[in-house]
C-alpha cells in the first residue's frame, strides 16, 4: 500500500525534528519551517534510512502568501494522512513592557496558522475518511501566568480549538481524529531563542525529552484520546488546576506568576 503523508511544521528542531524522525518509518514526509538548511539536511538523513519520499518547504507561516501556499498543497495532496501543527514560540517579559510586534506575530503563527492549515487539512481529510491532526498546545494552555500572557492565551485557543474540532467529528460521525498535545517544559531549543535558563524556571524533575512527550502523543493517536499530557506531574498539575474554584486558582496561579 502507498505511504500516506505526514506533514509537520516546525521540523527544523525540537518536537517537531522528532516527530519528523519518528513518524519516517511509516509515511512520507512534508517538512516545513524557515530554516532550509536544517530541513535539507534532516530529509537527506531520513531518506537514506527510512527510504520515505521526504518533501522540505521553507516557509514563514506568519507571513499570508507563504502560510496560504502551505495550506494550498495541503489542501491538494490526497494522500494527506497526518498534520502536526507544531511551529510555535513564546516570548520573555511583562506583556506591557514586550514588543507588539513580537505579541502579533506570537498569535499569528500560534493561532492563525494552526487555524488556517487546520481547516485546509479537514478540506481534505474528512470527505475521504481518513486522517489525524495533531496540534502542539502546552500545559500553559490550562495555567494562567504573568509574563505569560500572550503566550498562555495563545495555547489555550489551541486548547479550545481542538477540543470543540473533536466534538465537531464526533458529532458528524468522522473518523479523522484530533488530538491536542500539551507538554510542560521540554527540552527543545524554545527556551534558548528566549535565552531563559531552565534550572531557574524549574527544576530537573519538571523537564521532560522531547523523545518521550512525542512517544507518548503517537501512542495515543490511534485511540483518538483528545488531550496528551505527557508525565504524571503535568497530569496532576492541569486536573488539579482544572478542578478548582476560580478564585483558588487565582491564587495558585498569582504563587506560581511570583516564582519567577
Ligand atoms: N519546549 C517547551 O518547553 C514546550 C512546552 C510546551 C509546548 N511547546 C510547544 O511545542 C512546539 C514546538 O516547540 P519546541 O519546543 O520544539 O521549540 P523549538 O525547538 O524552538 O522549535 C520551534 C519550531 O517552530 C519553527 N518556527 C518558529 N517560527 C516559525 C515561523 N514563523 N514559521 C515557520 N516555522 C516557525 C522553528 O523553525 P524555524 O526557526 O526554522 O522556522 C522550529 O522548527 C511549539 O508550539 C511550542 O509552543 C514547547
């Protein structure tokens, strides 16, 4: 039987390299993100070990024309068979005090790519019957924090948006599944371009691979299980957050905003 496709955005490091490494075995791969070089070479190494048919797209998806190409070749491919939406980052400071510019490019490619390449891929998935969608969300999706708040806004529509999509197949009976991985912190090169120093956010228990938090969402998708939580103090951490009452969770949230 011919490989379906994989595409991932962000594949250029961390989550979104791993899942390209991963998911090579068993699909053809599209990778996307900006740094060409990078994806050249990680095809170049996946096609000579996997054998897979591995297609690199250099693309600012903040950018409409590129992100709109994107979604164009999605749209087309019909042997479409999983989307990671993936690419994301977040910034440093008080929402007050950082750039806008950085603040709407945040949304733009946390938010409006992930809607826009959604929508593309479900063109084309659901008449046929088939696929998945994985969007990278984060524990901060659940967690309200100062310094935080375009990013944690940002990852809690990726939340919400998943979810209702879910609901969305369930109800008209779909078989394309949706899931909304939500990691805590992961080492990635996410925490480098912000040029925070992990040992000061959090201690080494809290850190998870990327390997594992990528294990644990493919394990999942067959099931069709909505939300991956990889680790059990992240699990703990989003139901216990999600089970109080508002104004217990403003106080833990205003503790956890002191912290750092
Ligand atoms: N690391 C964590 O602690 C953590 C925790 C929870 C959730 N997440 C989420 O996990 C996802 C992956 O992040 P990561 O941890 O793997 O960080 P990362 O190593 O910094 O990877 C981010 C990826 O996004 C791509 N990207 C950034 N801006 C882009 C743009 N404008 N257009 C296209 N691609 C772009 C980057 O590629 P180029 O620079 O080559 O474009 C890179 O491949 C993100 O959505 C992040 O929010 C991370």
């Amino acid at each position: 039987m011919a490989r379906q496709l994989a595409a991932i955005t962000g594949a250029s490091s961390g989550i979104g390299e791993i899942f390209a490494r991963k998911l090579a075995n068993s699909y053809d791969l599209l990778l996307i993100a900006r740094r060409i070089d990078r994806l050249e070479s990680l095809a170049a190494e996946l096609r000579a070990r996997h054998g897979a048919i591995v297609t690199v797209l250099a693309a600012d998806l903040t950018d409409e024309s590129q992100l709109a190409t994107v979604a164009e070749q999605l749209a087309a491919d019909h042997t479409l068979g999983l989307l990671v939406n993936n690419a994301g980052f977040g910034t440093r400071g008080l929402f007050w005090e950082t750039d806008l510019e950085a603040q709407q490019q945040m949304h733009q490619l946390n938010v409006l790519a992930v809607l826009r390449l959604s929508h593309a891929a479900l063109r084309n998935m659901v008449p046929r019957k088939a696929g998945a969608i994985i969007n990278v969300a984060s524990v901060a999706g659940f967690v309200r924090r100062a310094g935080s708040v375009s990013y944690g806004s940002t990852k809690a529509w990726v939340v919400a948006f998943t979810e209702a999509l879910y609901l969305e197949m369930k109800r008209i009976r779909s078989p394309v599944k949706v899931q909304a991985l939500c990691p805590g912190f992961t080492y990635s090169e996410f925490h480098d371009s912000m040029k925070i120093d992990r040992m000061r956010i959090a201690s080494r228990a809290f850190w998870l691979r990327a390997d594992f938090v990528v294990d644990e969402s493919l394990k999942a998708l067959p099931g069709g299980r909505l939300f991956v939580i990889p680790g059990w103090r992240y699990k703990m951490v989003v139901n216990l957050i999600s089970s109080l009452p508002l104004p217990l969770r403003l106080l833990f949230e205003s503790k956890a905003s002191r912290a750092r």
